[in-house]
C-alpha cells in the first residue's frame, strides 16, 4: 500500500517555520542585549550558637539560602510555629532538610527563640 503525500503535509512545517521566524524578527535587537554585571553579596558569619545536634543541623541545613541572622531577628516564637516554620522552607523553599531533622531544628529553635 502506498501512503500518499498531501499538500498540507508539507504546508504544516513551513507554516510553523515561518511563525518562529516571524516571531524572531518581531523581536527588538535591544531585547537580547547582554551585559557584564558584578555584585557585591551580603556575608556573614554569623552561626547558630551551641554545639547541640539541634544547632549543628540548624548550620548544616539553614544557612544555604539566607543567614543566620534572618532566622535569629525574627520574633520569639511557639515550638509548634518554629516546626511550621522548619517545613515551610522544607516545603515550599525546598530546602534540603532531611525530614527527621525537621523537628530537631524546630526544638533547638524554640530553645534559643522560643515564645514563652
Ligand atoms: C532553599 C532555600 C532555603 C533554605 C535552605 C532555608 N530557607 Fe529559610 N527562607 C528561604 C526564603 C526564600 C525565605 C524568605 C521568604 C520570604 O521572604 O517570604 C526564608 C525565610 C526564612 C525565615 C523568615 C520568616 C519567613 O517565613 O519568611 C525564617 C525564620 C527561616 N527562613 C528559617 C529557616 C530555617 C530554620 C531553615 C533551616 C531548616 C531555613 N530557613 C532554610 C529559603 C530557605
């Protein structure tokens, strides 16, 4: 059996070829312009105080993103929103914590920042 060949197979891929060329010509030049920028980054060292195994986790696990400084300036708060607090990097900041040091993290936090 013979397949037969339609116009419109061909037409198809040209009519998309010519879209995307269009749309690159639509573009401005000035909108791929790249240019060399250098930044100073913010440093810290400030750690998490202690030796504990909730403050070598908290140093292991939170200091990727931001400083310490961030986590110790907030308010004094409940152990149950410093664990609110722990997975909500977890799980929408994806912060590579594993999830049985979630809790440790948490306590030690409440210790050092806890609302009494
Ligand atoms: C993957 C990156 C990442 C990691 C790792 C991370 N965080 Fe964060 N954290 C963020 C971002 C992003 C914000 C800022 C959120 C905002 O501005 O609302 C933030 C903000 C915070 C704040 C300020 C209050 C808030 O909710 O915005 C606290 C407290 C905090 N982080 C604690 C921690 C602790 C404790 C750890 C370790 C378990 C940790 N973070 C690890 C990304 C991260």
């Amino acid at each position: 059996m013979r397949s037969t060949l339609h116009t419109t197979d061909l037409l198809q891929p040209l009519f998309f070829a010519l879209c995307a060329a269009g749309a690159l010509a639509a573009m401005p030049a000035h909108a791929l312009t790249l240019r060399v920028e250098s930044v100073q980054l913010p440093t810290s060292t400030r750690a998490f105080p202690g030796d504990s195994s909730g403050a070598k986790a908290a140093n292991s696990y939170c200091l990727t993103c931001h400083s310490a400084g961030m986590v110790l300036n907030q308010p004094d708060l409940t152990a149950d929103a410093w664990l609110a607090e722990v997975k909500k990097m977890k799980d929408t900041f994806k912060a590579p914590v594993p999830p049985d040091q979630l809790p440790v993290i948490a306590t030690y936090l409440a210790s050092i920042k806890g609302k009494k």
